[in-house]
C-alpha cells in the first residue's frame, strides 16, 4: 500500500477503516457551504474545520448576543461583548483549531437576487438556518446550480435531518415537493418554544457524518428522512419517494425556481423578539452617522462591521449594506420612520 504522509492531526481520522489517507485527501479537497451559523452551522463549521474540509464558506446575517451562548457552540462571551458578526468570530475560533484550511466569511443577508452568487463553486451545502423561506431559497438555488444540499432543523426536544442529494438520487422529491406532507414549520420558533442543545448537537452531527460521507463513501448515504425526538427517545426514518411531483417548480422537468424570483420584501417583522428588519439598497456611510449621533449625544457603539444605536425606547442596529433591526416594535411603519431619523441624521 502506497504510504501517503497525511497531517498528523488526520491520524485518527485515517485510521477508521471507512475514511482512510484516500478519505482524508477528500476531504482536504472539498468545499462546504455553511448556510447560517447559529446553533446547528457553528458546530458544522466546528466539526468540518477538525476533520479537514479544504475550504468552508460560512454566510450569516447576524451578530453574537449573550442568548447564543446557551447552544451555539464555539462562541465566547467576549464575541457577544464585542458584538462580532457570526461570521467573523466563527473565522477567528476556526482559525486557532485549524489554521491549514481557508475560510471564507459572508456576512450578507440572503435573497433571491444574492443567493446563487454566494454559494456558486462549491461541493455541497450545509442548512444552518432556522426558518422555511429561507430553506425554500436554498432549495431553488442548490437545484439550479445541481449542488447537493443537507436539510436539517431542531425545536423543543425534536429535530429532523434529510439528504436533498438529487445529482445522484433524481427519483427523491425536493423540499418543495415535501411541502404540506411533512410537517416542516409549525410556526414556533426557538425564541418563542425553546430548543435544547443535545437535539442541536445530534441534528447537526446527522448532518456533518452525511457531508463527510458525500465525500468519501457516497454509497453509504441516507436516503430518508430522519426524525428524532430526544425528550421520549423516539426515532424514525421515512421513505419520502412517494412525494416526488413531477411537476414541481423546482425539481420537476420545466423548472422556474420561484423562491428565487421573489422581491425582497423591505421590511419583515421578526420572529419572536418584537424586531422589524429593514433591507434598504443603498449602503450606509456608518462613520458619518456615527458623527452625527456623537454630536447629538446619542449612545451607541460602533465597529468595523455595524452600528448599535440605543434611542430612548428604542434600539438600532444598522449594517454597511442598508440593512438595520429596529428593537421594541413589532409595527413596520413605525420601525421605518425610526430607520429614517437615524439614517438621515
Ligand atoms: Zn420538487
């Protein structure tokens, strides 16, 4: 056998007799994208940065606060002190386990007009994300561009993992076929619900061993969907074939992709916390509004990367491509008349 000098920190890798040197080389060779890095894409970026992924792209809208650290692993107090985007601090951790792979960080908030740009060229793509829209969108992108994505999602004590690999497996249906069949939101979220972290960990970890057998032992694939509930210790694995619609818009024979067609909405209550986002296309000049907020006396802390601006029942947070949350409201109208006097300031 010939003896191929691998990384030491691969041994143990190696040695499981399904990976072995050939394995890990493909895995130095892969290229993964991490779509959403809370509490399922910090710990696929984790466990992929140790097991030598070539090459992670991570993409996040968000920052650390305090209430990550209860699930979202990697993340320090002192990133949520800091404030750093998701993606950044993810960047900084990765960097100290694993400094031999490149990582890529996005801080960007997804849409059908950016998507396709951000994901293009890799291997595979991980759902981190937390809500249906935003995994419809991951579904249209990854079938136009033929790039084999891994679903995954946990709330409360159950959780539910599915391999959308239809490059190799063209007869399953896609996420847009499964609509309505299986019961994929329930319109909870974790902030109004709770999740706890093994159910995190265990989805995430069914999603990062099909990843790493995409590379190595692609045969050795699931082809169901998997469900758990870990509170009652009940598992399943359903058969989805039946729901494959030859029609569909997205894996059927005349695809139109609708997700990816669909405007980006200018404002969008968020779930749970009483917030209003607002995408604005222009970008912001943070330094400038930061003058003026200096010279008004307005609290507020600035870096690199955002402005967090406490008015007197209100909080901003705007970002360098137009985007900002306005906190304590739920009332659209209200938050873009908040957005405006800040921004124009
Ligand atoms: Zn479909």
């Amino acid at each position: 056998m010939a003896n191929i000098s691998i990384d030491p920190r691969y041994h143990r890798l190696a040695r499981f007799h399904r990976i072995q040197n050939a394995g890990v080389e493909k895995l130095n060779d892969a290229t993964v994208v991490i779509l959403g890095c809370g509490a399922l894409g910090s710990q696929h970026a984790e466990t992929l940065a140790r097991s030598g992924i070539g090459h992670l792209i991570l993409i996040d809208r968000d920052f650390v606060e305090l209430t990550n650290l209860q699930r979202q692993t990697l993340f320090t107090e002192e990133d949520a002190k800091l404030s750093l985007p998701k993606v950044i601090a993810l960047k900084n951790h990765l960097a100290e386990i694993n400094s031999t792979i490149k990582v890529t960080a996005h801080i960007a908030d997804v849409s059908g007009d950016n998507i396709v740009n951000l994901i293009k060229g890799a291997d595979l793509l991980l759902d981190g994300t937390d809500n249906l829209a935003l995994r419809m969108l991951i579904n249209d992108a990854c079938y136009q561009l033929n790039m084999p994505w891994i679903f995954g999602s946990a709330l409360e004590s159950y959780g539910m993992s599915h391999n959308f690999n239809f490059p190799r497996l063209p007869e399953l249906p896609c996420l847009r076929c499964i609509l309505g069949a299986i019961p994929l939101e329930s319109g909870d979220t974790c902030s109004s619900v709770g999740v706890i972290q093994p159910i995190l960990q265990l989805i995430s970890s069914v999603q990062t061993i099909e990843a790493m057998k995409f590379f190595v032992d692609a045969e050795s694939s699931r082809d169901t969907l998997f469900t758990m509930d870990l509170w009652v210790s009940r598992s399943q694995n359903v058969n989805l074939v039946k729901l494959k619609n030859p029609n569909c818009p997205t894996c059927g024979n005349h695809p139109t992709y609708p997700s990816l067609q669909e405007k980006k909405r200018e404002a969008q209550r968020l779930c749970g916390d009483g917030s209003v986002m607002i995408r604005e296309v222009e970008p912001l000049d943070l330094a400038k509004i930061q003058q003026s907020l200096a010279k008004d006396n307005i609290k507020h802390q600035f870096n690199e990367y955002f402005l967090n601006i406490h008015l007197e029942n209100h909080r901003v947070i705007l970002f360098k491509d137009g985007r900002g949350i306005v906190y304590n409201t739920s009332d659209i109208g209200e938050a873009l008349a908040i957005y405006k006097r800040v921004v124009e300031k």
